[in-house]
C-alpha cells in the first residue's frame, strides 16, 4: 500500500489549507476542519496539537460533516467554539479604541491586564486579528496623528504634543520612519519627497512604477500609459516626480516578472502609506495566500471589525500596491469577483493565473 500512502500525502500537501494547519493559522479557524485518521479526533486550523503527517489528514467544511465521518472533537482547541477571530474580536476592537485615546501608547502589559489575558496570548491574539501586533497599531495611529496635525497646520512642536509625544529626541527618531521623511518638509508641503517612476508592459497591458526614498510606493496598472501617470501624480500631489533611471529600471523588471510570476514574491522594500485602518485591510490582505481567496467579511472579520465590509472594499480600492498587496484576492461573499481598482479582467486573468499548480 505505500503508493496510496504517498498518493494521500500528496493529495494534503498540494492543498492550500495544509498550510493553514502547519502554520496554525488563527485566521482560517471557522474557514475549515481537519481530521486526523489515526486518532479520531478533528480539530480547527489554528489547534496546538502536534502536526499530523499529511496522509493522515482529511479536511472538513463543518464539525459536522466531521462528526458524521465518525471523528469526534478535539478536547484540546475545541472546534465548535466560535473561532478565535470571533471570540475575541469585540475586545480587540475595544483594545485599539483604547490605543487610540490613550495619551501615552499603553503598555503590553498594561492591555493585557485590561483584556484579563497573559502577555503572551494577547499579543497573539492581537495579531491575529489585527494582522499587527499592539505596538505598531499604536505606532501606526500615532503616526495619522501627526499626518493630520501638520497637514492641517499645526506647527512641529504642537503636532509633536498632540500625537503625546513627550520628548523631542522620540518624535524625531520616530518620524522619519512615520512620515518618510523630516516632519517639517512633510510640513512644508511634502516637496522634498521625490519619486522614480517608469512605465512598463506586463502580460497585463501598462504597468506604472514609482518608489520613494523608503520603497514601492505605487503598482498601477492600466490600458493607457497616460492614465497611470496622472493617477500617479493624483496621488502624490506635493511630491517631485523624476523618470526613472537604469537602477530604477531594473526595479521595473522584477516588479513585472513578480506581477507576472506572483508565486516568486517580491524582493524589494514597499512604502506603503495610508489611515490605521488602511493599513490593517491591507496587511490583512498580504497574509492571503497565493492561490487563495478571501471574501470582504472575511477580511472584516480578521481585523476585529465585523460590520466593516463595506469599508474594507473601500480600502481595497484605495489599494496603491496592485498585486503587491493583494486584493485580487478579495471576492464577494457568494465568491463571485466582484470590482477591481484595475479592471475585472486583470483580476480574473490573476487568479486564474494564481491558482495553476
Ligand atoms: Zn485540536
């Protein structure tokens, strides 16, 4: 029987919720359930137990379908609790609005007393929904703050006060890394921040490039050359824009051949910048496998805020990294496609291009 043994294996292994249970994937906890032949005993994606061996496992869509193929649940993670997303999404999302209000960024230890949680487990759970761990959500908030201190004309020092910094030498270690660059060019308009961009071709029509000093700051991708760069320039209104050079353009390749290719990955720094919000959808959106799928409640859901889907849809139109953040991979709730900040058909051609092999 060895060659029905390997044949089972493989069968696991080419599937993508394999990697759900080998990484145990909080976020897929709901999504499915495995079983384990040789113990009996099925389990959600994200259990403590030990590993099983791949053709040792079966995958079910419910506990009971599960249950009706005579495996009974595991004592250990409990499958038909709600999943961890849903038990504690409302107190995560209460955890960030006290993030938010807090004039100093509370501590680990600080929320974990808040939320009754070890240290430990909050700062998993927290990244399991949020897609971030407390202290860049605090970071990240801190750093909108400011944005919209200075871009609304408070000068350094007050925006430095309003984001409760208490000392200087803080702000600006913090801010160039918050703002891509000093707070009183980001101030002044911004006008320092330059940025290379090339337009290219990919097997999917025009793709235009931009990077910042920092990274990728913009993947678009079109029919029309002119278009993408004046979206580009919509986009970065107070920004100089310089074409791009012979260094420049091999970044242009390799985001083509990844664009092309996603499978490769992409190598190279992002700069990606947008509200609290924003930011969560999107890193949300990148722990989305190759080849798989998310609907926008799902999404929703993982972040701690269940009734956003709508604004999750928002922020995927929003998106400036095509591909790089993936949300092609975001579809509607029946499956169906849905819209694409770059054309449906560029959407479609990249999931069926995903999920081959
Ligand atoms: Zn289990």
């Amino acid at each position: 029987m060895p060659k029905q043994t390997t044949q089972l294996a493989s069968d696991t292994l080419r599937d993508s919720r394999w990697l759900a249970v080998t990484g145990r994937d909080a976020t897929r906890d709901g999504d499915f359930y495995y079983a384990v032949k040789t113990t009996g005993v099925y389990c959600r994606p994200s259990c403590g137990a030990r590993t099983p061996r791949p053709e040792n496992v079966q995958f079910f869509t419910t506990p009971d379908d599960a249950e009706q193929a005579g495996f009974r649940a595991c004592k250990r993670c409990r499958p038909r609790q709600a999943p961890l997303t849903e038990q504690y999404a409302e107190l995560i999302a209460d955890l960030c609005r006290h993030i938010e209000q807090a004039d100093t960024p509370p501590s680990l230890a600080q929320l974990a007393e808040l939320a009754q949680l070890s240290t430990f487990h909050l700062h998993r759970i927290f990244k399991a929904i949020t897609g971030i761990t407390p202290k860049a959500y605090a970071t990240a908030h801190r750093s909108s703050k400011v944005r919209q201190q200075l871009s609304s004309g408070s000068n350094v020092t007050e925006a430095m006060y309003a984001a409760g910094y208490n000392s200087n030498g803080r702000f600006y270690a913090e801010s160039d890394q918050m703002l891509g660059m000093k707070p009183a060019a980001f101030r002044s308009g911004g006008t320092k921040m330059q940025i290379h961009f090339a337009v290219g071709e990919c097997s999917l029509g025009a793709i235009l490039v931009a990077a910042s000093e920092r990274g990728i700051c913009a993947i678009l991708m079109g029919d029309d050359a002119q278009m993408l760069i004046e979206d580009l320039q919509n986009r970065f209104a107070k920004a100089d824009f310089v074409g791009g050079d012979t260094a420049f353009e091999q970044w242009v390749a390799q985001v083509v051949g990844f664009v092309d290719m996603p499978k490769l990955g992409l190598n190279l720094p992002l700069d990606i910048s947008g509200s609290v919000f924003q930011q969560r959808v999107w890193q949300a959106l990148r722990e989305i496998p190759v080849g798989s799928t998310a609907s926008y409640s799902e999404i929703a859901r993982q972040i701690g805020q269940p009734k956003s889907a709508r604004a999750v849809a928002q922020a995927c139109a929003a998106n400036p990294l095509a591909v790089a953040i993936p949300c092609h991979r975001v579809v509607r709730n029946d499956g169906g496609l849905s819209g694409y900040r770059w054309g449906i058909e560029r959407k479609r051609a990249l999931l069926e291009c995903e999920a081959k092999t």
